[in-house]
C-alpha cells in the first residue's frame, strides 16, 4: 500500500512541477509581449504628440495602434502580476491566522472567484470574438487600422492566463507554506 502511495505522491509532484513549468514559460512569453505593447505604446503615444503639437499633423492609424497596443498590455500584464506575486491582498484578518490560513484562502479564492469568473468571460465573449474574426474587423475609425480581430483576442488570452496562473499560484504556495498535514 505504501508502495502505491509512493507512486502516486511521485506522480502528483511530476505532473505539478510540469504544469509550473508550463505556467513559468507562458508568464516568460507573456512578459515578452508585455514590454513589446509596452514599447509600442510610448513610441505611439510620443509620435502622435510630436506630430501634432510639434507639425500640426495627425494619423487616425497612429492613434489606433496606441490604443491596439494599450489594450494588450493591459490585457496581458495582469496575468503577468499575478504570475509575480503582485496582486493587491487584503490582509485585514490573514494576519492573525495561522501560516495555513493563506492557501486555504487562495484555494477558496481560485475554486470560487477567479476561475468560474474568468471561465464565465472567455466563454460569454466567444461568440463575439467569433464574429469578429468571421469578418475580420477593423477599426471604427475612417483611416484606422485593420486587425481589430487580433486585438480583441487578447481578451480571452487574458481570462485563460488568469487561470493558469492562478492554479500555478496555489500550487506553489502549497509547497511553500501551510499544505494541510494529512
């Protein structure tokens, strides 16, 4: 019996560092495309500027590619602060609990917020998204960029990688404090 338990606990910690790898590389390629809108959006935002207080110019296209991009680094650095432990906790009464207080709180906060929450939006905004991409939407704006379609994808991406990091953050911190003793 012990043998067997062995196997599985060896098989649980293979799959759980797999998925932390897995959701260390996504935090990695996200963070790349995080500085990428990030670059982006300064670079648009100061062109748009200079050409029009410095030239008496402007480009519709220009300012839909700063707002392209602040949508995706928005979408996109979210997930990224929660893959980095950065997200705002209220600390009011975890600081009179014991040290396993906090994973059951994250566990509970996963199960019965941020996935039925961000599951709900990826699947409601499907058939929009679908649309979107069925007619390859463009912007709004007379003289705005094609491409709208790849844009508003960033918000299931965003809902998906909210998850993932999630699960990856209660599984660390299941390793790092407090795991209830068995």
């Amino acid at each position: 019996m012990r043998v067997l338990s062995r196997a599985v606990r060896s098989r649980e910690a293979r799959l759980r560092r797999y998925f932390l790898a897995f959701s260390d590389a996504l935090d990695r390629v996200t963070r790349v495309f995080c500085v990428a809108a990030c670059l982006l959006l300064v670079a648009t935002v100061l062109a748009v500027v200079v050409l029009r207080y410095g030239f008496g110019m402007g480009f519709i296209w220009l300012q839909d590619l700063a707002g392209y991009a602040f949508a995706v680094f928005l979408a996109l650095s979210v997930p990224v602060c929660l893959a980095q432990g950065g997200h705002v906790r209220v600390e009011v009464v975890s600081e009179r609990m014991p040290p396993g207080y906090l994973f059951w709180a994250d566990l509970a906060a996963l199960l019965f917020f941020l996935i039925p929450v961000f599951g709900l939006a990826a699947w409601a905004y499907w058939p929009d998204l679908r649309y979107s991409w069925a007619i390859r939407e463009v912007s709004v704006e007379t003289g705005g960029l094609p491409g709208l379609f790849i844009v508003k994808t960033a918000l299931p991406v965003f809902a998906i990688l909210m998850i993932v990091q999630g699960i990856a953050s209660v599984l660390r911190g299941s390793g790092e404090q407090g795991k209830p003793s068995a």
